[in-house]
C-alpha cells in the first residue's frame, strides 16, 4: 500500500490522523480506485489500533470516497462518467453561489493572494501539482464566504473528483483554458463585478465537465 507509516499511537486524535492521510492518498492518487484498505495493515503503518481505522474508514464512506463491498470490505470508490458529471453539475450550482457571496467581502490583500495563486497555476510545469494549485486559486477565491454550508458542500463535491480534474488538466489545452478562465475569474472580482464572477465560474466548471467526459468516451 502506498501510504506513509507514522507512529501515532499516543495521539488522542488518532482517527483523524488516519481519516487525513487517506483522504490526501485517495485524492492525490496514490490510492487507486477499487484498491482495498485492509484494516490491520493500515492499523500497522500508523502504529494504532484497528479502532481508529475503522472510524477513519467510516468517515471516508460517508464522503463517498470509500465503498464497502462483499468479500472486499472497503475499497477506493471509483466514479462513472454518469456521477461524474452529476458532480460537476452540482458544483456548478453551488460555486457560482459562494464566489457571488464571497467578492464583496473580498479585501486588497485576499485579492493579491488570489492573483499570486493565479499566477502560480499558470507557471506550473509538474502534472502532480496542477490539482491542488487549482484547487488552492478557486479555495482562496471562496474564503470570505459565509454560505458554509455551501462551502462544505463544494469541498465534498471536489474531492470526489479531484483526480479527474487532474486528468482533465493535463490533457489537451486544460491547463491552457484553465488559465485563462481563471485570469478571467479573477479580474471580476478584482472589479468588484459578483454577477460575473458567478458566471465565469459556472461557465468555468462546465467547461471542465465537457472536456473530462469527452476524454472519458
């Protein structure tokens, strides 16, 4: 299993320690889909308990990035094109709404953070990092917000499909349009313009989901 051992058998926070480091291998890919998370060998790395995994395990499924199946037991949920693109629709709903919130209470140096990320995603040249500098732009764009129930919301939905995100980035002109889009994102709220914004995202992610289920047919 690629996962990194580490020794936390005197930490009261166990479980969590568990639930992180999973969560950031299923998401960064280093866990692959349908690849089984045996609980004892798991339990060995960290230097824990079965208990703590099994809650860690739980709390995965109920993000829908574990699922549990006869004579598998848990395993690294995987998505079809069909939930895949129920998944951009929804962020397609919910996003819009947060960075609509979010551009009033967006201050000078939130918004220079924002074009410092921006800048950053369009620079980068490592494949592995195109996900979380997308992720960190659109994040620190979203911050201000007070729709925190939209904020959780939008989070879910994209750690579900963070590595076809990736995928859609590298492929074709993703990190390209992407840039663009983002560049265009950014001088809206720059303007104070939160109709736009919301619109640039929605435009954004369908975007996305058009060239990922392309590249899935």
């Amino acid at each position: 299993m690629k996962l990194e051992s580490m020794d936390i058998s005197a930490t009261a926070s166990a479980s969590s320690i568990v639930f992180s480091a999973l969560r950031k291998a299923i998401i960064e890919g280093q866990l692959e889909e349908g690849e089984p998370l045996r609980q004892d060998e798991i339990a060995r790395l960290f230097n824990t308990s079965r208990i703590p995994v099994r809650e860690a395990i739980s709390r995965l499924e109920e993000q829908g990035l574990v699922r549990t199946q006869r004579y598998k037991g848990a395993v690294v949920a995987g998505l079809s094109p069909k939930e895949t693109a129920e998944i951009f629709d929804l962020r397609a709903l919910v996003e819009p709404e947060i960075i609509r919130d979010a551009v009033p209470r967006m201050t000078p140096e939130l918004l220079r953070t924002a074009r410092k990320k921006c800048a950053a995603f369009s620079s980068a040249k490592d494949p592995m990092h195109y996900g979380d500098l997308n992720r960190d732009f659109h994040e620190t764009l979203y911050s201000v917000s007070e729709l925190k129930f939209f904020l959780e919301i939008a989070d879910n939905a994209i750690d579900r499909v963070e590595r076809q995100i990736r995928a859609q980035l590298v492929m074709s002109d993703g990190m390209e349009r992407a840039s663009t889009e983002h560049a265009s994102i950014l001088n809206a709220c720059e303007s104070g313009n939160a109709e736009l914004a919301a619109k640039l995202t929605r435009d954004h992610i369908r975007g996305a989901k058009k060239s990922l289920l392309q590249h899935l047919a």
